[in-house]
C-alpha cells in the first residue's frame, strides 16, 4: 500500500466525512444477529434519538431505517409516498432535483418539473404558478441543500406555498440534516429522506426517511419496489424489527455518532461549527482571488459545502492531487461544470490543526504566479 493511500485523509467532499475515533471505534462492537433482541433495541433507540434531533418532530413523524445510501432513502421516499395515481411536482436546480424526476420516471408516476438552470434558485415563481393551475398535484418534491453547487435553496419560502395550498412537501434533506433548520410542521412536511454519512458524521450503509405517522394510515403505499416499501419498513420497525437485513455495524455507529451529536449540543451546534470553517475557508479564498462558483455565493451557499470557481492560473486536478498530497480530498464539478469548480465541504472531524493545514495547502497551490 502507498504511503498516500496510509496517510489519515480528512474527507472534504459532500459525504463520507472523516469519522471520529469515537464512532470508528463503534464498528469493533461484537456481532450481533440483526432478529436478535438486543438488535431491536439497539434499532429503536437509534429511531428515538433521530426522531429528537429537530424540535416538534417526535411524536408526529417516525424515522424508517434502511440500509443503503442516502439516494436509496429518497428513492424509498419518492416511490412510497407518491401515490400510484399521484401527481409529483418536482422542484430541481441541480443533479439531485434532477434524480427525483428520475425516479418517478422510472416508477411509471405522473409528474411535472419546475426546473431552474443548477447555478440558479428555485423557481418559486413558477411553483405558485403550478399549483394555482392544476389541483391534481398531491405532492412538491424538492431538495434543500443541492451538492450540485452547495446551494441553500429557500425551502422556507417553497414551503409557505405548500401550506398556502395545502400540499405536502417531500424533501431531500440528504445533505442537510443535523447541520441546517428544518422546520417540519412550517414547511407542511410529509416525510424527509436523509442518512448517516453526512452531517450526523456516521458511516456509509444506514439512510432513513422521516415520515409523518398519519399519512401511513391515511391511504396505501405507492411503492412499486418490495425492498424500498416504506409502508413495510414502518410496519414491521415499529417494534424495532425490520423486514430485510440490516448493517448491524453501520448501526452501531449510527448510534455512536447520534449520542455525539447530542452531546456536542445538537444540530444547532453543529450547524454553527460548520457556519465557522466555511467562513474560514472563503475568507482565505477570497485573499487569493478565488470567487464563488454561484454569483450570489455569499448570500446563497450553504455552510456545509461552498463551490468555486477553478481560476485561470490553475486547473481542478491540480489543485485536487496538490491537497491529495496534503491529506485532503476535495470535490469536482458534475456535468457541464466539471474542471470549472471545485467544492469543499467541511462536516466530519476537523479540528484547528486540520484547519491551518488546510489554510497552508490552499495558499501554497493557490497563489497567484509572480
């Protein structure tokens, strides 16, 4: 193995994140059969503990485990709580709105897209315009923090219509829970799809959608998969039990890394951390002359992830294998946008050593030449 390859890396890309020795040690707990006892127990509480992270969320949503990535939690979302007969409005401004459409596509759903270029806002505009003129919307589908380009997108905002015209929104909040507000009962909230590997700074392998409890007595599921049926999941979990195998060890430190959350102070703690290392990393940017990537950066950036734009004195590669080097791995541009940004995102565990050393590697392969 390379010397590279053995070096600790601090992940600066949307998710995994670089893990703690606390929630890494997790993972060396012993085996345990997942229809053991001991696992539902170990299941609920982890059910418990998401359910609490967000104020006037427990008692009227019910999070839903499942092993696999945060896209197999959207999926699952997408698929179960759009009713066959439904009719999706999908919200999208980057790749991840973009894949919600995707999925309905491929699940037969009816849907219309409120589209807006990846570097641009929501179209809000044209959401209002959507549900004024056709009633038989049952869902809004959008995604909060679009990786695409670290855009914050004004979810608040989308959810006022929501509730003006009372219809339940359905959000990705992959790479946005435990690290921005999400206001479940203001932004009319059906359900929200997330995972452990980003913000709560878990491992790869357990995602889960937070759901309102009611609307799982109110009408049947939509799924048309048997493994994504969030129906089934609800039902069988409410017992800590689970219809599939689950990844008894990414549930460990599933577990371990929620306990750090809360006791590092919760999502607004954390939310603040990650407002502090972003501000740093743009204020030693903007010393170099490196711009945001969206022209309204300052204002529209999410403090979990910031785009910029690649300068002309350098290229993507190099900055990225020059970091590489460095011990940091650091985010391309997707589609159309590759080797014309780069992104950054600071979540995991980072301390202010790993700061000044990212400091030093960002003014060193950065610097304007002469």
């Amino acid at each position: 193995m390379s010397a590279t390859a053995e070096r600790r890396m601090r992940l600066l890309n949307p998710g995994p994140v670089t893990l703690t020795e606390r929630v890494r040690g997790a993972l060396q707990r012993p085996d345990l059969c997942h229809r053991e006892p001991e696992f539902y127990a170990l299941a609920m509480e982890v059910r418990g503990r998401i359910e609490r992270i967000y104020e006037g969320c427990a008692g009227r949503f019910v999070a839903i485990l499942l092993t696999g990535s945060g896209t197999s939690a959207v999926e699952a979302m997408v698929g179960s709580m759009v009713p066959k007969d439904g009719h999706a409005l999908v919200v999208a401004n980057g790749v991840y709105g973009d894949r919600m459409a995707a999925m309905l596509t491929a699940q037969g759903k009816r849907f219309t897209t409120v589209g807006a270029e990846w570097i641009a806002p929501m179209d809000l505009a044209g959401v209002e315009r959507a549900l004024s003129a056709d009633a038989s919307i049952t869902h809004v589908l959008a995604v909060q923090h679009e990786t695409t380009t670290g855009r914050d997108n004004d979810v608040a905002a989308l959810g006022a219509l929501c509730k003006r015209f009372d219809k339940p929104m359905l959000l990705d909040g992959v790479s946005s829970f435990a690290g921005e507000p999400i206001d479940f009962e203001g932004w009319n909230l059906e359900a929200v799809a997330a995972t452990a590997n980003k913000c709560v700074h878990g491992v790869p392998g357990i995602s889960f959608v937070v759901a309102r409890e009611s609307a799982f007595a109110a009408r049947p599921s939509g799924a048309t998969s048997v493994y994504l049926d969030l129906w089934r999941h609800w039902k069988e979990q409410r017992t800590g039990a689970s219809p599939f195998t689950q990844s008894v060890h990414c549930m460990y430190a599933l577990q371990e890394a929620l306990k750090e959350l809360e006791d590092e102070g919760g999502w607004r703690a954390r939310c603040a951390t990650y407002a502090r290392r972003a501000s740093a990393v743009r204020e030693v940017l903007a010393e170099l002359g490196v711009t945001y990537f969206l022209a309204d950066g300052a204002t529209a950036s999410s403090s979990i992830l910031t785009a910029f734009a690649v300068p002309a004195w350098t290229t993507y590669d190099a900055l990225h294998d020059g970091l590489k080097e460095r011990g940091f791995i650091i985010y391309a541009g997707q589609g159309p946008y590759a080797g014309k940004m780069f992104r950054i995102a600071v979540m995991g565990a980072l301390g202010e050593q790993d700061m000044t050393e990212l400091e030093q590697g960002l003014r060193a392969l950065l610097a304007r030449p002469g």
